[in-house]
C-alpha cells in the first residue's frame, strides 16, 4: 500500500497559520484602530441614512383570458420568457410612471423633485416638472418577474409607507388599464378592418365565380346534381360507347352467320344452316319432297322408272329441290343482308364515337383553365370563409373587457423600513474594517525589511543565530531583570547566549567578547550589559567597556554618575587602568565607562593603546565584553572587533533591514573579526518565528518567572 506523507504539508499549513497569528499579534493596535474606525463610521453612515419603505403589489399573469388569442398554440406562445419579459419592460417604462404620476398628481410631491423652485434656480414649465417628477418616480421603481412564474412583483420605494404601498398599487392598476385598453382598442380596430377586407373579398368572390360559370358555359362544361364537374360529351360518350359495342358485337355475329351459311351450302349441307333448317317454307318443301320420294319409290317398285308416274313424280321431285334451292339462296342472302345491316350501324356508331372523342379532347385542353379559374374562385371563397370567421372574433372581442393579467396580491403599507438594513451594514463595516486593517498590517508588514526567522538570519550573516531575546515590555532598563528575575525569558536567553559564545565546556573559551550591531538603537548596549552581568552572575570574573564614545549609553543605564575618568581618558594617557575601572555594584561585575559623549576625527583606537590594554586587562578577568558602536557608518566598531576573541552581532527582530545585516557581516569578516553567530533582540514574546527557539511559547511559560 502507497503511504502518503503529509509532513511537509501540515508543517507548512502550521507554520502559515503561526505567521498569520504572529503578525496580528505584532500589529493588534493597528488591525483594532482601523476596524474600530471603519467600523465607527459605517455605524454613523448606516445610522445618517433615511429609512425606505417598500411597496409590493404582485400581478399575475393569465394568458389563457386573452380575448385575441383564438388558438391553444396562441396562448401558449404568451407563456415565452421574452412575453413575460416585454410586459415587466412595460411597467417599467416612462410611460407607465407619467401615468401614474398624472393620476396620483405626484406633480407637486416634494419627495420626487415637484416643489417648488430652489432660491436662484429658474422654474420650471408643467412640461419640464412633469418629466423631472416622472424621471425620479421611474427610478424609485423596480418591477421584476418573480423567479420563473407567471408572477410580476411590482416594486416602489419611499420614505413614506403609505406613499410607497399606494404608488405600488396605481402601477398595477394603470398596468391592467393599459392592457384592457389596448386589447380592446387592437380588437375594435382588427373589427373594422376584417369588416372591409370581407366586403372586398365578397365581391373578387362573385367575380371569380361568374367568370367559371361563362367560362364553363362557352365550353361546354356543366355541373350535375352533386356538383361534380362535367360536360355533354362525357354524358354522350358512355351510352354511346355501350352501344357501340353492342351494335359491332351483333354484326360480328351476323357476319360470322353469312359466312358459315356460305361454306355449308357450298358443301352441300344446306341443312346444316340453321336459318334454312329453321324456315317454315324450307320445312313445308322438305315434307312435300320427303312424300315425293316416298311416292316414287312406291311408284318405281310397282311399275318401274319409266311408268309415266314414275316420270311425272320424278319431275315433281325436280321442281321441289329446285324450289329448296331457291328459297336456301333467298335465305342466305338476308344473312348477308342482316351481316351489312349490322356492319353499317356499327361503323356509324364508330363515326359518332369518333366525333365525340374529338370534341372531348378540345374540352379537356379547355377544362384546364376551367380548373384554374375555379381554384382561383375557391381559394377566394376560402379568404372569404376565414375573414368572416376573423371577422366574427374580433366583433366578440370588441365587447369583451377581461385583461390578460390580475392582481393577486395588492400592497400594504409596510411595519418596516426596507432600507437600510442596519444589521447587514453594521456587519459589512465589521467586514470592511476589518479588510481594511488586515490590509493596512500586510501592507506594513510587506514594507518591514528586517529579518524575523533563524533561517533568514544565518543566511544574511552567515554565522549561527545563538540567541533570542525578549521584548520586555514596561521596563526601562530590561538589563535589571537579570537581578529582579533571574528565571524569566529574558534571563534564560541570555544564558543561552553565554552557553553559544564560551561553550558548555568552557574549554578554550574566548576573553575578549565584542558585542556589536549594524545600526542604532539595536539593543546592543542593554545586551552588552545583560550579557556581562549573565557571566558574572554565573561566577566569571567580568569586565564591560563602554567603547561606544560617541554614544556613551552604558553609564546612563547603570545609574553611573560620570564623575570618574573614562575609556577616553585612559585611551589619551590622563588617566591609569585602575582609575577608570570600577565596580558596578554586582559581583564580579567590573566597568569601564565614557564620561561623557566624545566626538573626534581621531583614531581613537587605531593605535597600539587599545590592544595593549586588552592584553593586560585579560590577565585579571576571565571575560572582557566590549559595547562597540554600529558598524554601519562608523569605523571605530571594526577596529575594536578585529581585536576581539569573539564577535556577537546583535540585530533587532522585524526591524533591521537585510541590507544593513548583510553589509555589516560582510565587513566584520573582511576585517577577520570573529563572528560566531547573531542574537536578536526585542522578539515579540509570543512569536515562534525564530524557527527552533520555541521557549516563547506557552508550553514553557511554567519554567519561567514571568517579567
């Protein structure tokens, strides 16, 4: 399994929020005051601010009772978000607010700029006074839909509740006016309009339908009972074709009968005719021949075929078949007859349906533009029908007053002001202030140069930060703590400090110790003195030379009276060693001091004096600690702390700039002057910025006399 370590975050989260409250700490004065001023005069702005009244009617609405609307597509098509949209433009308008302002006569309202004229100013007409008052009505006003209903709330502020409740509600009402108004108005005049159009369609409708009927007329193109488009020809051409049929079918047959008769006759099989056999003379002749033939077998068996009988019957016989014959032509000649009968009757019901198709032809070229005039002619019937129907609506909504919205919930003067709202702006100047502050103390912490963590002073200077001391707040002298407290922060630091400098072993341990800084006003001489008296109380026999001649701090603050020669004395041969040493009241505590301030372009330690002086001084004590000015901008500190067995540079915590740091170091090591490592000084107690020296912190506050 993948393990995720979430050290380095925790420790870099822990050390932002350690830094935050760091920084508030250092600045709480500054983060307080701006609040408290923000904070001030958010409360007298709020507190100086005319309360507002709001009044709120809300309208609903209804697409559905819009008197114009004639189909469910229609209504819906209301219902859009850019319909609902255009109605709260509407309300909004200058327009509607002139409206309002006429009705309510807000003319003269002082409130919305219609008293009368300031001293000096000109007055203005009833125009101009009009369109000012309408102008600030309309600005005080805010109709709105309420989120995504069909409801618009109409909104109107005023110092006055009743005011701003009625002025709300004569919106709502001029709203519904005007919609009322308009939807009648549009009905009435649509009325008129469909009413004028419809004449001017009836008569292009009489038009168009005679010019069908001359048309169809002179074509030859009637209507039957059910109104179905046709002509003569179309009513000709059916039976006509019945019966040419018929008539062709018949002399087919009559022809086929002819030809039949023919070919039995010609084969002799003239009974085999149907008409001959069915003839009641052929049949009468058939009998008479059969009675012959009986007869003159009988006559030939009895007396043989040349009995006159015989002959005679024989001739008779003759005369018969000759009489058959006769009558079966005659037969076969009407077939004929009837086969050319039929035949001429069905050619001449061909001609007449030839004829017919003829003209049906150049009727059907002409019913084309018979169709086109009745399309023309039903299209226009069709305009007619749906002006009349348009017609008829807009007579109806002429007369109907319903608008297309209600009133659902009129407003009422309100218990209180809608504005300002003091709670929030109490907490927005809270907020404010705040910001304002954090910004004032980031912008002043961002303009700090000065260093703050151990990190960034071993990087500067380039040796150990070795100690932190305290920032002892309502002590004039924080080196007397050493005597007062000697368990509090302040004394603990500087042992730490003893510890850093002469090791824990105090084996090969420097003498002579400069204390030193890059600029004033750093804490140095108090430390000087605070480190000195640290040495002495922990049993070294300690000397502290006040080598700083220019400033001469350290008898100010050890309570000195500055009647006994000095370092410059000795330094100038007017005086002996032990005559400028003396006790400083503390045991094994010794000190050199300055009268007084000297200033001179001398070398005043550049010669040998002071090198031989150390030599012989370092055989009576076991540390020497010398107060050397700052570095930067005076040279006498780098002579004294070339001399030095170990320099200590001090740095005042979030206040000596970088540069300073940096160049001071910088020198000490090009002189060769020992630097073992850097003491801040004035650290605010309850910071833990300077990385490991967490003794600050509440975890230690048991181990220490608190200053």
């Amino acid at each position: 399994m993948k393990v995720v370590n979430t050290g380095t975050y925790e420790a870099r989260l822990g050390d932002l929020i350690r830094t935050v409250r760091d920084v508030v700490r250092r600045r709480i004065i500054m983060l307080t005051a701006v609040t408290a001023g923000v904070f001030a005069l958010g409360v007298l702005a709020t507190l100086s601010i005319t309360p507002t009244y709001q009044g709120l009617t809300r309208v609903q609405i209804d697409p559905s009772r819009n008197p114009l609307a004639r189909e469910r597509g229609e209504v819906q098509a209301q219902l859009a978000t850019e319909a609902i949209e255009t109605e709260v433009a509407r309300i909004n308008s200058p327009e509607m607010s002139r409206a309002v302002v006429q009705k309510l006569n807000l003319i003269n309202d002082p409130e919305f700029g219609g008293g009368p004229a300031q001293e000096g100013e000109a007055p203005l007409t009833p125009t101009q006074k009009l369109e000012v008052v309408t102008r600030n009505v309309n600005s005080k006003l805010n109709a709105g839909r309420d989120r995504l209903t069909y409801i618009i709330a109409i909104r109107f502020s005023s110092t006055d509740a009743n005011k701003a409740a009625k002025i709300s509600n004569a919106f709502a009402t001029a709203y519904l006016d005007s919609k009322v108004g308009t939807k009648i108005g549009t009905a009435e005049r649509q009325s008129q309009w469909y009413q004028k159009r419809q004449a001017e369609l009836a008569a292009e409708v009489r038009i168009a339908d005679e010019k069908v009927a001359e048309y169809q007329a002179r074509a030859g193109i009637v209507r039957g009972s059910s109104n179905q488009q046709g002509t003569i020809v179309d009513q000709q051409i059916a039976p006509l074709s019945l019966q040419m049929a018929s008539a062709e079918s018949i002399a087919a047959e009559a022809r086929a009968k002819e030809i039949s008769a023919r070919r039995l006759v010609a084969s002799k099989q003239l009974e085999a005719v149907s008409d001959v056999r069915e003839s009641a003379t052929i049949q009468s002749l058939r009998q008479q021949r059969a009675v012959l033939l009986q007869t003159l077998e009988d006559v030939g068996g009895r007396y043989g075929e040349r009995h006159p009988d015989f002959v005679k019957v024989r001739q008779q016989l003759g005369a018969v078949d000759e009489q058959l014959r006769i009558e079966a032509n005659r037969v076969i000649r009407s077939l004929a007859a009837d086969a050319e009968a039929a035949e001429a009757r069905a050619e001449s019901m061909r001609a007449s349906m030839r004829g017919l198709e003829q003209k049906q032809a150049e009727i059907a070229r002409a019913s084309v533009i018979a169709a086109s005039l009745q399309r023309d002619a039903d299209g226009k019937h069709q305009a007619y029908e749906k002006m009349s129907q348009l017609a008829l609506e807009s007579r109806q909504a002429a007369q109907n007053s319903i608008a297309q919205a209600e009133i659902i919930d009129s407003a009422k003067p309100a218990a209180a002001p809608s504005s300002p709202n003091k709670p929030l702006l109490f907490l927005l100047s809270l907020l404010a202030g705040l910001g304002l502050g954090s910004a004032v103390i980031i912008t002043q912490e961002l303009m700090v140069s000065g260093l703050r963590s151990i990190e960034e002073a071993e990087a500067e200077v380039g040796a150990p930060l070795i100690a932190a001391i305290p920032h002892v707040k309502n002590e004039p002298r924080p080196a007397d703590l050493l005597i007062k407290k000697p368990t509090s922060q302040f004394a603990e630091a500087l042992r730490n400090a003893r510890a850093s400098i002469i090791g824990v072993r105090n084996t090969d341990r420097p003498k002579i110790i400069a204390v030193t800084s890059a600029l004033p006003s750093e804490g140095k001489t108090t430390t000087a003195l605070a480190l000195a008296r640290t040495m002495a109380l922990n049993g070294d026999r300690t000397l502290i030379i006040d080598a700083d001649v220019r400033r001469a701090l350290l008898g100010r603050i050890t309570d000195t009276d500055g009647k006994h020669p000095g370092l410059v004395e000795l330094l100038q041969g007017k005086a002996q060693a032990k005559d400028v040493i003396h006790s400083s009241g503390i045991d094994n505590l010794d000190q050199i001091l300055v009268r007084e301030s000297y200033f001179t372009s001398e070398n005043l330690f550049g010669n040998d004096l002071m090198p031989s002086l150390l030599e012989e001084l370092s055989a009576n004590y076991d540390a020497i600690i010398l107060d050397l000015p700052p570095l930067v901008g005076l040279a006498d500190g780098r002579f004294l702390a070339a001399l030095a067995d170990a320099v200590v540079l001090i740095v005042k915590w979030d206040s000596t700039p970088k540069h300073a740091v940096s160049s001071a170091a910088g020198w000490l090591k090009s002189d060769g002057a020992n630097l073992v490592g850097t003491i801040f000084t004035m650290v605010d107690t309850s910071s833990q910025s300077v990385g490991a020296y967490y003794y600050y912190s509440k975890q230690y506050s048991g181990y220490y006399q608190q200053a």
